[in-house]
C-alpha cells in the first residue's frame, strides 16, 4: 500500500507549477495524550523537508510517526509544490487536515482531490476581485484575457467568469491564448482589433509577456489607447525583460502576513482552538495497513476540517479567518504601474500607485500607456461626476459637519481650482471611509439634491455603478474664455471629471469638444423680471395715462372746440351775428366750456350750438369723452390699488431687446448656452449684455431684485422654478420662450458611455420616469404667473399709451369729415331746397316736425344768402377783428 501511493506521488508532482516556498520546513501538530490534566494540549513537531530530494520522503516519515501513538491532528506546510502535492494526498489518505503556508496556486482549491486542504494564504483566485474592482473604479467593463495554455490560467478565467456572470453591467469578450515561442499571438492580437477590445488583462510568465508585448509592438496594438492590466505572475524585476514591457502597464502585488515562524504560532493557536472544539476521536490510521477497520476511518478528519473553516481569532499574522474554500479570507494587494525611472530616463521601473484592502480601494494617479493620465481613446462608466449648482436640477443642503446626515441626497464636495482628480477622490473616499487627516476637512462637505441627483441614483441603481460627486470649482457650465474651456466642459476635456450633469445646455459650440447623450429635459429661454414697488407722488392721478396721451386728448379737446365754432359761424342756421333772429353768438369760448365739460362729465351751464353740423360733432365728442373718462377712471382705480407694476416684454423680438438703448439692463450668467445663442441671433443684444454677466444663477436672481438688471433671460425651466418658488412672488416670467435646446449628461469625446447612458435615458423617457422627476420638482403650488393680477401683491403697468387711444382719435377725425359733409348739405340745402320749398303753397309749408330751422327759414320772408357768411368770416380774419370772434355776445 505505501509504495503504491508513493509511485503516485513520484508521477503526480511533476505536473504541478511550483508557486510555494523553493525549500522549508513541515510541522506536525499532535494532540498531548499523556494524562487528563490537559487532554487537548497540541503539540509542534518540525521535521526537515529539505533532507530529501524525493517528496516521498516526507510521506514515509510521517507514516512512520502513526505506528505510535502520536495522535497527529493536523500537518503545516511551507514547501514547495512538489512536497505539498505530497503532503496534501498523504494527509487526505490518512485523514488529517494540512494547512499550506504561502501556497497560492488555483490547483488546491480543487475540493474533490485536496479535501482537507486549507490554505494560510490568499489564492491566486483573490486576484480576480482585485482587477475587477480596479475595472470597476474606471468603469471598464468590456474586457478580454490573454494568457498561457495553463491549468493556473483556466481556473483563474473561471473565477473571472464567475465574479462577472452575477452582473450583466460586465462583458467578458473571450480568453485568448498565448505561448512564449510567440505562437498563437497574432492572432489573439488580430482578434482584440477586429473586436475592438481596449481593455486587456494578462495572465501568463514574464517570458511570455515579454514575447506578446515585443509582437504587439511591431504590429502597434496594446499601445496607446489600451488599458493592459496583468496578473501578479507578469510580475518581474529582471531588466532584460522589463525594458520589453510597454509603459503604463498596471499591476499587482499580494503584501504577504508576516514570517514563517509566525504563521506556523498562528496555525498552532488554530489547532488548538479547533481540537478544544470537536468532539471527535483523533486516533491515526497505520499507512502500513492494507485495509482499516478502526481509527479515523468515519471522516472524523472532514469534521475537524470543518471546524478549522469556523474558527477565527486576531493572530500574530493578523486576522486568522477562512472562506468555505479554505482560503483566508483577509487580502492585501499594492497596486503597481510600469512608470519612467525619474533618475534614468532610459528604464521603467515598477511604482506602488494604490492599494486593495479587503474590497477597499485606494488609487493614487495612474499613468496609462501613451503616458496619458487617463485611459485615452477608453471612455468610462464614470464614477468622479462634476456637477454645477442650479435648481432645482442641482443644489446643495447646509448640514453640520459634525453629524453628517444626507439620507436623501448624494454626499458631494466643494473643489478648488488647484484640486486634480487624485485630490478630489482621495477626498471623498476619506470622508465617505472617516479616515482621519490633518488635509482633509469637512468644511467643504455637502449634501446635493435635485433631479439630477435622483436621475444618478437611478443610473446608478441600473447601470450597476456608483458614482462620487463634486461640484465645478468656478462655478460654470462651460465656456471659452481666452482660447480654453472653463466649467464642466473643461473638467471633463483636461480629464478631471468622466461626466458632468447639470441643467447641462447641448450646444453646438459644446458638441464640438465634447459629447451628449441624449437629452433628458428639453428646454428653451425666457425672461424674467422683478415687480417693482410704485411711489405715490402728488402728479399720481395722471399716472394712469402717457404724457403723449394727455397732450393727445387736451389738443384734441381745443381742435374739436376750433371745427365747432367754424362749423357754428358757417352754418346758416348757426348760432352768429348773421344768423336769423339771434340774440347771442357761439364763439370760440363757448365751444371750449361744452368741449370741455362734456369731456370731463362736469354739469355746468352751456350755450349749446344751433347747426346740425356743429351738434353731430359735439355728439361723437361725447362718445370720445365717455370712453376716456370711463377708461381714465379703470385705470386710475386699478393703478392706486396695485402696488407693484413690472416691465412687459413680449419676447425675444420685442423692440426692446431687439435694440437695446440702455434704458434697461439685460443680463444672463456667465458661460450659459444662452450667450452662444445670442451670438448668432442678436450680436448686438450680446456684446449690450457684456456688461451685465452675472456669476452665477443666484446672483442674477439677486441683482434683479436690487435692480441692477432689469431683465434676466435664461433657461425656461430655471425661470419657471425661480418664479413659482419665489418666497416673496416678486418676480414674474413675462412674454413667450424662444430657443429649442436639451439637457444632456456631458461625457468626453468618443465615450464608450455615450451609448448606454443615452440608452438608459431614452428607457426613462418610454418609461415616464423622467415625466415623475419633472412633476416632483416643478409642479409646486407656489407663485403663478396669475399672481401679477393680484393688487395686493402687484399688477401690469395700467397705463394708457398712444396706441390705446389710436381708435378714438380715428373716430374724432371721421367725426370731423362727416362735419364737413353735413356742412355741404345745409349749403345744398340752403340754395336749392329752400327756394324750393317756398314754390310750394302755404297750407303745405308746415316742416316744423322735421325741422325748425328750414320750418322758419321756408315760412320767413327774407333770406341771407349762403355765402354771405363766409365772406363775414374771410372779412374778420383780413382786418384782424378776433375780438368778435370770441366775444360772447
């Protein structure tokens, strides 16, 4: 039986890669059976693994210790493969639980050969959750493999395809194969390109990878615009093979737990705590013994192995603590990139840019190949969000630094202009982790909320990503200034940010640089202004009406008083000195009392005029006078009521904006999509609002308050938010919004992003989930735009201007034309229609009914003639005698 087993071991170990210890020692833990003071006292027994070239050496000796009575209950290991391969079969025929020290190898995670084994390691399996998070950290989530034709890199793709298969965020392409003689090479690198695959990981020998990189160089792929990550076994500080490796590759390194000797404390401490525990026979098996009818043969070896996996305790080499594979479960890995050596330029050298500690990672700048600070050419999932403030998109709550609470929003920081990327998240991950540092406060710790923060968490919720937030450290969306982006558009160009959202304008100007998704809000501009207090002044009560239309209606009341008079002295029936049988004259004077007193409803007493053509005039004057008054008085009511009056514009071609004068201040902020709007539509209503660029949103808001700019004209959404949240309701949106834009999420050019994000977004849309974030933010019940007609809080300007009135004065001037024809038709009248008429007998001259005046004239015995009149007229105003004219009597 023995020497069968050890031809096994003989044929079995030389398939096995060796990853443990070259040489070291072996440990036989024993259970003290000399008396019931201390029956499960374990015991340490080295013995040599260095004294026999043959691994089975080490399985004779410890079947020899069976004979006795020496009660093994478990084997520590720190040897290489060839004598743990051994060691770990000997122990599962005889049932005894063996713990390898520093062994890493995939190859004993294999529960169906290595049953009892258990390993005071990390496996190399660990080392898929290290790169996955690292992918994850810069959202690369499209990767492929490369590595050799090995068992070690079979089960690694496994264990990737295992940590990747619970997500569908993850897109492992495929595992491609490589050997060191360079076979297969080309076409895996064929592949990448053909697939387009920009995100490489490696796991092979460092010949192997120096064959790959050197071929990959010649056909100038896994250069500049790839992200090559490899597994800890690429690994080499051989010069020779390192100056073949392309610059930026990223790495990693297991930090190992302390020494050998104190791994083998720690394991004893284990043994002891497990054999305390179990309730089991611990009596060996005799490897010389064919067939074993006693002893360990029902598992009690399974049943201490199991409670090995229980057991935990703080040891010498830290925390003692495995996983149901028999793994510890505690890991520490340093992150490395192949970097420029600052002191030799010529070589590259290894650099610590990061570490991984139990899921936790911390990265410092990394530099990736083409020596780009980022992935250039591979867009990210982003996760460092720049965002600026704008509600109720964005904003941010005061909370206390001391007791922290953002339950309903997102934890985001203020930035500075000297903060990097590092900084920024090096920030964020100590406040987020409460790692203390003296460089790090929580003074710039906020809590953002808005639409945009409840639109990330939802991206974020199923995307399968998180996200860090920091606010733009000036404060803008985006603009150029001096040849060079500022805001969100800059973060994102200078790789500070992987995207940016906010009320974020698509703009021509913008898509150059950088790219959109699809929108998620349209939009467009509107204006906004402030309702401004009246002051009461003694000249209140023409207030309702223009100057121009005071002037308007007092020269209207003195032109119709001038035509009545002309009309009255005309006339053959007018009230004149030529006239028949008058005792008084209407002159000039008289016309003004009736004009006036009928204009302004005053009851006092008048000469009315006689002709028909003077009293038709004064009775359309009359209808002007009631109109007037009757309008005068609505406004004059309404203007004393009101408190608040605001400027009315009626759009973006409104004369007032379309020529600006400087009678009102125009102003927008800085670095608004608006501006570029401007530009193209209206230059001059652009460099006009030069000098009135606000900072920011709330400044704006500010100044239009205080006055300082009349008209604020910005995104409708912004307004409509600023107006109906107003707490004081002073500030009104006033005419129609012009513009079409959108809202989208800025990500930097030839994003890999760009598609699902905009997928997503779209999802939302079909949805109606953007249709709730749009009802949960703006549908309020605060001020309206109705709110205006309020007196008590404020009202449109009431005044009167020229335009009103245009109609009225028409009617006065028509009044005056039919005067004119009236006129001709008492003239006709009187030339042909009285002589006429006295042809007629007596007994049927009787037109008293009809007219008093023709009654009289037909019935008289004399007549004026119809030009004597006029030529009285002509007379007086040739010698000057005005006197007459406006005499009374």
């Amino acid at each position: 039986m023995m020497a069968l087993l050890l031809q096994i071991f003989i044929n079995v170990h030389i398939i096995v890669a060796s990853t443990c210890w070259a040489s070291g020692q072996v440990v036989l833990y024993t259970k003290n059976s000399g008396g019931s003071q201390f029956p499960n006292v374990v015991n340490s027994h080295a013995i040599s693994a260095e004294v026999a070239e043959n691994p089975g050496y080490l399985a004779t000796q410890i079947c020899n210790l069976t004979k006795d009575d020496t009660n093994i209950v478990g084997i520590g290991a720190a040897v290489d493969d060839k004598f743990l391969y051994t060691l770990s079969t000997t122990a599962t025929y005889l049932d005894i639980p063996i713990i390898g020290i520093g062994c890493r190898s995939l190859i004993y995670s294999d529960r169906e050969v290595h049953p009892l084994f258990l390993r005071f390691a990390t496996s190399e399996a660990k080392q898929a959750e290290v790169i996955l998070s690292l992918l994850r950290r810069y959202a690369l989530y499209r990767f492929a493999l490369l590595g050799s034709r090995s068992s070690s890199t079979e089960l690694f793709v496994e264990e990737l395809r295992n940590l990747t298969r619970s997500s569908s965020v993850w897109d492992f392409v495929d595992y491609f194969t490589i050997k060191e003689d360079g076979e297969d090479v080309v076409n895996a690198l064929r592949q990448l390109v053909i697939e387009n695959i920009r995100v490489v990981i490696i796991h092979c020998t460092p010949e192997e990878a120096a064959v790959l990189f050197e071929i990959a160089k010649q056909t100038d792929v896994l250069s500049n615009g790839y992200a090559l990550i490899a597994t800890e076994s690429v690994v080499t500080s051989n010069e020779s093979i390192l100056v073949r490796y392309p610059e930026g590759l990223i790495s990693l390194m297991l930090q190992e737990r302390g020494n050998v000797n104190d791994s083998f404390q720690d394991i004893k401490t284990l043994m002891t705590k497990a054999v305390t525990t179990v309730n089991v026979s611990l009596n060996n098996i005799d490897c010389h013994e064919a067939v074993v009818s006693t002893g360990r043969s029902n598992n009690n070896g399974i049943v201490l192995y199991r409670e090995l996996l229980e057991t935990s305790f703080n040891g010498i080499t830290g925390n003692v603590n495995f996983d149901q594979d028999g793994d510890l479960t505690d890991a520490s890995y340093r992150i490395l990139n192949l970097m420029a050596d600052l002191k030799n330029n010529s070589s590259i050298q290894w650099k610590g840019v990061g570490q991984w500690d139990n899921g936790v990672l911390i990265l410092d700048t990394l530099v990736w190949p083409g020596k780009k600070d980022r992935p250039f050419g591979i867009d990210t999932h982003s996760i460092l969000v720049a965002t600026n403030v704008e509600k109720p998109f964005l904003y941010y709550a005061e909370t206390d630094s001391e007791d922290f609470d953002c339950v309903t929003g997102a934890m985001c920081i203020e930035t500075t202009m000297d903060d990097d990327r590092l900084d920024i998240s090096r920030t964020i991950h100590r406040l987020k982790t409460h790692v203390s540092d003296d460089n790090i406060t929580t003074a710039n710790r906020r809590c953002c909320l808005g639409l945009c923060v409840d639109l990330l968490n939802d991206i974020s919720r199923d995307l399968e990503i998180t996200y860090e937030l920091y606010l733009v450290a000036d404060k803008n969306h985006g603009a150029l200034e001096n040849g060079s982006w500022n805001g969100m558009v800059g973060d994102l160009l200078y790789g500070k940010a992987d995207i940016a959202i906010s009320s974020f304008s698509i703009t021509l100007e913008r898509s150059e640089v950088i790219d959109f998704t699809a929108p998620f809000f349209h939009s467009g501009f509107s204006a906004l202004v402030a309702k401004k207090k009246r002051e009461l002044t003694f000249g209140a009560f023409l207030a309702p009406l223009d100057g121009y239309v005071w002037m308007t209606i007092f020269m209207s009341a003195i032109v119709i008083s001038f035509a009545i008079t002309v009309f009255e002295w005309v006339s053959p029936y007018g009230l004149h000195p030529g006239g028949r049988n008058r005792k008084y004259i209407f002159g000039f004077p008289s016309a003004l009392n009736i004009t006036f007193a009928i204009l302004f409803c005053h009851t006092v007493r008048t000469k009315p005029p006689k002709c028909m053509t003077s009293r038709t005039l004064l009775n359309m004057w009359g209808g002007f006078s009631v109109i007037f008054f009757a309008s005068y008085t609505a406004n004059l009511a309404a203007f004393l009521a009101g408190q608040m009056s605001y400027l009315q514009i009626d759009g973006i071609h409104d004369p007032k904006l379309r020529n600006p004068t400087g009678e009102i201040n125009i102003g927008t902020v800085t670095g608004s999509s608006i501006q570029s709007y401007l530009a193209r539509l209206n230059p001059g209503l652009d460099r006009f609002m030069d000098d009135f660029v606000q900072p920011s949103t709330e400044q704006a808001i500010q100044s239009l308050r205080n006055g300082d700019i009349d008209v604020f004209l910005y995104d409708s959404p912004i307004i409509d938010y600023r107006m109906s949240n107003d707490p004081d309701c002073k500030l009104v949106s006033v005419g129609s919004s012009f513009g079409e834009e959108g809202f989208g999420i800025g990500l930097p050019k030839g994003s890999t992003l760009k598609t699902p994000l905009s997928t997503i977004l779209l999802q939302y849309e079909m949805d109606g989930r953007l249709e709730q974030l749009h009802r949960k933010w703006f549908d309020s019940i605060g001020c309206l735009k109705e709110d205006v007609l309020n007196p008590q809080t404020g009202g449109n300007d009431s005044s009167v201007t020229v335009k009103h009135v245009t109609g009225l004065i028409v009617m006065l001037i028509l009044g005056i034309l039919t005067g004119f024809l009236l006129l001709l038709c008492e003239f006709a009248m009187h030339k042909w229609g009285v002589p006429f008429l006295k042809r007629r007998p007596r007994n049927k001259r009787n037109f008293l009914v009809i007219s008093q005046r023709i009654h009289n004239e037909v019935n008289s015995g004399t007549s004026q003639s119809s030009s004597s009149n006029m030529q009285n007229l002509v007379a007086l105003l040739k010698n000057g005698e005005f006197r007459k004219m406006i005499h009374n009597e």
